[in-house]
C-alpha cells in the first residue's frame, strides 16, 4: 500500500471536513437563531428556550446514534465496493430512526410535568412545554435528516449538505421573525412561533436531502421498496448505532444535568448558561466536523483493512483539531462580553448581570477546549472502525460518575456556583478523553482492537 504524508491526510479531512463544519455549524445556527431571537423577545422565555431545547436536543442526539452508524458502516461498504450493503444499511438507519422517534414522542409531549418534578420555576417550566408539544414533532423529520447526511457524508457528497442546511437556516430565521415577533401579518406566538419554525424547518431540510439522494445517487436505488423489512441490515445498524446513541445521551444529558443545576441556583444564571453554551456549541462543531471526516476515512480504512493509513489519518486530524482549539481557546478569553451581548437586546433590563455571569462562564469554557475536541475526535475514530460498545462505557464513567458529582460538589458544596459547574464539566470531558484516546492508539488504532479482530 502506498503511505501518504501527513500534508496529504491533512487535505484529504479538510476537503471532507470543511463542508461538514459549515453544515454542523448552520445545523446550529438553527438553534442559535431561536435563542438569539428568543433572547431579544423576553429573557424568561430565554431561560425556558434552554432548557426545553436542550431536552429535545438530549433525545435527539440519542436517536442520531442509530443515523450516525450509517456513516462508518457505508463508507467500509463503498470502499470495499459493495452497493448493496450501502443500500441496505441506509433503509433501515431510516427504519430504525422512525421507530426510536415514536417512542420518544410522548417523553417530548410531558415537558412541562418533567420541569416541575425537576424543580424548575412554575413560569419556566409552562413555557418549556409549550415549546415542545409543537417542536417535538419535528423529532421524526430531524432523525431522518441526520440519516441522510450521513449517507452522503460517507459518499462523500458533503456539498449538497452544507448548502441544503444554510438553506435552512435562513428558512428557519425568515419564519422566526414573522412567528416569534408576529411580523408580516403573522400573530405574535412568541417561543410557540419558534417551535413551529423549527418543525417546518426539518420537514423542508429532510425532503430536500431525500430528493437529491433519490435523483443524484439513484443508483444505490434508496428508496425501492423502502418499505420492506430487513432483519439482518436492521439488527447490523441496532447494534452498531445503539452505543452510539447512549455514548452521545450520556455526554448530551451531562450538559442538561449542567442546566438544571444552573437553574437551581436562579433564572438569569440559567440564562447566562444557556448563552455561553450556545457558544461553546458553535466551537464543538468545528471539532465534530472533523471527528465525523475522520470517521468516514477511518471507515474507508478500515473497509481496506489499511493500518497505515489509519493511524497516518488519525495524526493528521488531531493536529487540525489541536490548531482549532488554540483559536478558540483564544478567542474566549479575549471576547467574552462581545459574543454574550450579541444574545441580548441592549434595552434588557437584567443584561449587565447576565453578562457578568456568562464571562465566568466563557473563562470555564475554554478551559475544556482541548478536552472536548480530544474526546469527540477519539469517538470518531473509533467509530470508523465499528468500535463503540467500550467507548460507551468510557463515555458513562467519565461523564455520569466523575463529570456531574464534581459539577454539583464544586458548585454547590465548594460554593463557586456556575463556574464551579462547567469545570465540573471540564474534569469529565478530560477523563474522558484521555480514556479514549488510549483506547484508540494501544488497541483499534493498531489493528488489534475487537473491531478488527470481528
């Protein structure tokens, strides 16, 4: 086999990586947009907008464990010529996600019951259920969007994703600002107006997906008798997926864990929490972006049975991860107050102890930069190569067992509130990317792990 330079790994996860950042970051965006709007309509509304998306974000990132299989599992399919596996595999990601997506619906529809019993504020928790009662049916359409990304993403296609999903995300502002501010005539629905703006966002984003891979990849033949089971591919796709979702609940259920701490402690530090996070997601996307391009190299690899250009691939990639952070970490430190007073009107009466709190906050965050691109890009390359049932127990321990007790010792015990809370998150993330990195590099990484050896 030939080896190529690090300098020639380093372009080839760019050229897939670089749309993939762009559509993960306008993916986002979508979000944003709610809170940046949200922000600027009422503060409370704000702090409800937090914690309900972050609920539907939790679920939602569960069920993209099952759609995020597809990746690694079409890309060794491609590389190793095999059409009929990509087909196979792709239909029922999208059979499994509409299951996972119904039988989570009626944990989306009793918000407001779940904010009570959490012991969130009367005012905060009715205004979350209203949120979800009509943004958790846009659960289905959203699933079935991250199944066809990661189809095309493993194709290679990463282009069409991008653009689709900035078409998106001026959709979903165009219908905000006429359903949250009742502008053009629409009525003023305030947080409901951005619920409904995101449902129709992700029935546009997933038919617009599915029409391009029926006609621009018609000949993987996707949706031919898309309605007849199969077993096998679905149970490859289960087992694969399902640690998946659980490694990216367990990190994903940390940060809402985070929120509902922060909301013990009072609304506007809860506000302050939902900002800087916002901003720290911006910065995760870059890092995901590239994990994902190393998990579809890593699958095309891994498809070869190509050590060589595995483990040359996983070098080229962390140094780009490593080179992001530094920015980032860079950035906020120096511009805290400008990147949380762009989620704020200047009228907001509470904005100066909103801001106060948030570059605490902002401080913490970059203290866990390398950490949180370090563990998302190890769970990309094991991904690559189908090794995800121990990462998920990794994931578990260092979150659940480490992460949350020392948020809520720190905040709460040792009395440093909300910045004793993120660095809580900090230590959790540290552990567990230290723990997989290693698994990655003394095991899969030299083509000695279990899933090399399955």
């Amino acid at each position: 086999m030939t080896r190529h330079s690090l300098s020639y790994h380093m372009r080839a996860h760019l050229r897939l990586g670089v749309p993939l950042i762009g559509s993960h970051i306008a993916q986002l965006s979508i979000t944003l947009t709610d809170t940046l709007m949200i922000g600027w309509y009422d503060v409370e509304a704000l702090a409800a907008l937090a914690l309900a998306a972050e609920l539907f974000f939790v679920l939602f990132i569960f069920g993209s464990g099952i759609a995020l299989a597809v990746m690694p599992m079409v890309a060794s399919a491609q590389a190793m010529g095999d059409e009929v596996q990509v087909r196979r595999i792709t239909r029922m990601g999208a059979w499994a996600s509409i299951l996972f997506g119904l039988g989570i619906l009626p944990i989306l529809m009793s918000g407001r019951a779940m904010f009570l019993a959490l012991g969130q504020d009367q005012m905060i928790a009715d205004l979350g259920g209203q949120y979800l009662r009509i943004a958790g049916w846009g659960i289905l359409p959203a699933l079935l969007v991250m199944v066809f990304k990661s189809f095309l993403s493993a194709l290679e296609r990463t282009q069409v994703v991008l653009w689709i999903t900035l078409a998106a995300v001026g959709l979903n502002a165009v219908l905000n600002y006429a359903l949250i501010f009742g502008n053009w005539g629409m009525p003023e629905l305030g947080i409901q107006g951005a619920a409904i703006a995101s449902v129709l966002v992700n029935i546009a984003s997933f038919l617009g997906l599915a029409m391009y891979s029926k006609h621009a990849v018609s000949d993987h033949e996707l949706f031919a008798r898309l309605w007849r089971p199969d077993w096998e591919a679905l149970r490859q796709v289960f087992r694969l997926g399902l640690p998946i979702g659980i490694t990216m609940l367990a990190e994903s259920a940390l940060f809402i864990a985070s929120s509902i701490m922060m909301g013990w402690i009072g609304t506007l530090q809860l506000a302050a929490h939902g900002i800087a996070l916002s901003i720290a997601s911006i910065t995760f996307m870059l890092y995901l972006g590239l994990a994902n391009a190393a998990t579809v190299r890593a699958g095309q690899a891994y498809g070869r049975r190509d050590i060589t250009s595995l483990r040359d691939g996983a070098k080229a990639v962390i140094i780009l991860c490593g080179l992001v952070a530094i920015a980032t970490i860079t950035v906020f430190i120096l511009f805290p107050e400008v990147l949380i007073s762009a989620f704020m009107s200047p009228d907001e009466p509470n904005r100066t102890a909103v801001l106060a709190v948030g570059v605490g906050l902002m401080a913490a965050a970059a203290l866990f930069q390398f950490m949180d691109a370090a563990q998302v890009l190890a769970l990309g390359l094991l991904r690559g190569v189908q090794d995800t049932t121990v990462p998920m127990w990794i994931a578990a321990f260092s979150y659940w067992i480490v992460g949350v007790p020392v948020s809520y010792v720190l905040g709460f015990s040792v009395g440093l509130g909300g910045v004793g809370i993120w660095l809580g998150l900090a230590i959790g993330l540290a552990l567990c990317s230290v723990l997989l990195m290693a698994r990655f590099w003394l095991g899969s990484g030299r083509g000695t792990g279990a899933a090399w050896a399955a």
